[in-house]
C-alpha cells in the first residue's frame, strides 16, 4: 500500500469518456527541478495530466520517477510517468514500477524508448529487454499481485493506470491494427499518439481500429516554432511528414512563432471531432500551451 497520496483524476476522467488533455514535460539534464517546477505551475488547471517524459530521444534527463514525484508533490498536478525498456532489464523495471506505486505513482506509459544512437550518449548500452508490449503484460501482473516470475508480491498488488503509445500515421496498416490489439490485450487503458499532421488519416484509424477499442486516444499536436523547426522535424523525426502547406504558412508568416500556436489550435480543434483527447507536446516553450489552449476554445479544467 502506498503511503504517498494518489492521484486519480485522469483515471476518472478516461472512464468518465471526457475530452482528455495532456502535456508533455520534459526532466531537467541537472539535479535542479525549478525550471521544471515552473513549466508544470502554469499548465496546472489547463490539463488532466503531465507527462514526464523517460530521456525522450535518448538525451539524457533527470529520472522521470524523480520528477513525476517532485511535481504531485510541490506543484500538485497529476502526472504520467513514461517508463522506457531502453535502459533497464525487467529486474531493474519492476523495481522502478514498484517504487513509482509507493510513491503515489497512479499512471505509466509504457514505451520501448528511442535507440541509444539519436541521442547524446551514442555509445551507451542499449537494453531493451522488454519492448512495449511485454512491458504492459509485466505491469498487469504486477497490478495482480505477481512478478515476471509469477512469484507473488509482497504487501499485495499494485494499482498502476497504464497507457501505451500509437502511430496512426503508420505505413503499415495491418502492423498498426495488429499492434494496437496486442497492446489493448496487455492491458492498455489510454493511447497517446505520435505527432498528427494528416488528420484524415487519424479519422480513417478511429473508424476502422481506434473507436473499435473502448479506451481513449490522444492525438498528438506539437508545437512548430518555424519553418525550420518544421524542416528539422521531417529530415530528422522518423515516420514524421509536416505538410508542405504548413511549412509555408511558417515561412510567410511575420510571427512564425505565433502562427504555429494557430496551427496547434486548429489541430486541436480537429481533434475534438474525431478522438477523446490531445497531448500537447511543445518543447521548451510549455509556457505557450495555455495559449494554445485559449486559441481552441478550451477553457481550464474545472
């Protein structure tokens, strides 16, 4: 039992099959958390969730149970705490996930994580023991009060909310559905998605698999700063194509950084009418998502 207060609300807001919003916080690279603290104050109100992300591209950052700790605790927002298999063994993952419940960790998502070579310590062991899927299958064991090994935890089971990630703009349609089922199967109560740029396409994916499911998919809507912050994500972001229409918006607007807050807006907006929710991502200007909020018509969460 965890002697750390839980929170619950995004849990029952899922069931609750509100319109959900989530955010994406990134760790610091130090030991300071205030700037991060900082972010998380001015999105408190605006969205159900945020999201730590686990070294997010490989780059090294503080541990995403750390500061998901350090958030419910000074800032009070709830959050979700990514749990990459890239650098820990099912040992070391257990141990984590059991520490994440004693410390009132209620949501995980869970993820096989970026490889080792695109970020800054190329060199560094990979370990990818588990992938995604079977990292979900570890969790619903533990929240049935068993380990990997199907030995039974000490002091019960844990009650971990757990959501996986989902790319409706894959090549592979077949690969997509079959994937999305396995990870329903292994317990998924929430999808949040890669970058959306073609939202027919996220449409065509809520009809034939996403609305097939009972459980919520967030679409994701990132923040383009500029036209070549957009150039970047295309040459660098696999699986990533920004329109060349929005490209030139960027490029002809007087402020482009403010046209690719209307952008986000619109998107969001887009969203509304085909899934049950957004995670906003919009690196190193967190600050903006309020904006961006307001631009789409959604007010603070009540």
């Amino acid at each position: 039992m965890s002697s750390q207060p839980k929170f619950s609300n995004f849990r029952d807001r899922v069931a609750r099959k509100d319109f959900l919003i989530t955010a994406e916080v990134s760790p610091p690279s130090g030991a300071d958390p205030q700037h991060t603290i900082a972010q998380a104050q001015l999105l408190k109100g605006r969205v159900h969730a945020v999201n730590i992300t686990d070294s997010s591209r490989a780059v090294m950052g503080m541990s995403p149970l750390a500061a998901s700790v350090i958030l419910q605790q000074q800032v009070g927002i709830e959050t979700i705490c990514q749990l990459a298999c890239r650098d820990r063994n099912r040992i070391a993952l257990q141990g984590d996930l059991l520490g994440a419940a004693a410390l009132g960790l209620t949501n995980i998502l869970a993820l096989t994580g970026d490889p080792v070579k695109a970020g800054d310590h190329p060199k560094a062991r990979s370990v990818f023991d588990l992938e995604a899927v079977r990292l979900l299958q570890l969790i619903d064991k533990l929240n049935h009060g068993v380990d990997h090994n199907g030995k039974t935890l000490s002091g019960g089971g844990t009650d971990l909310f757990v959501g996986a990630a989902v790319d409706p703009q894959s090549p592979s349609w077949s690969g997509l559905r079959r994937r999305f089922e396995r990870k329903i199967a292994a317990g998924a109560q929430f999808f949040q998605s890669q970058l959306i740029t073609d939202f027919d396409l996220l449409s065509k994916f809520m009809a034939q698999i996403g609305d097939l499911s009972d459980k919520p998919v967030l679409a994701g809507i990132f923040l383009l700063k500029s036209a070549k912050n957009a150039q970047f994500i295309n040459k660098y972001v696999p699986g990533v194509h920004i329109p060349d229409i929005i490209i030139e918006r960027l490029a002809k607007a007087k402020v482009p950084l403010q046209e690719g807050i209307a952008i986000a807006a619109e998107q969001v907006k887009a969203a509304q009418q085909i899934c049950q929710g957004v995670h906003l991502m919009a690196v190193k200007a967190e600050h903006l998502i309020p904006q961006i909020l307001d631009l789409a018509g959604i007010p603070p969460i009540v």
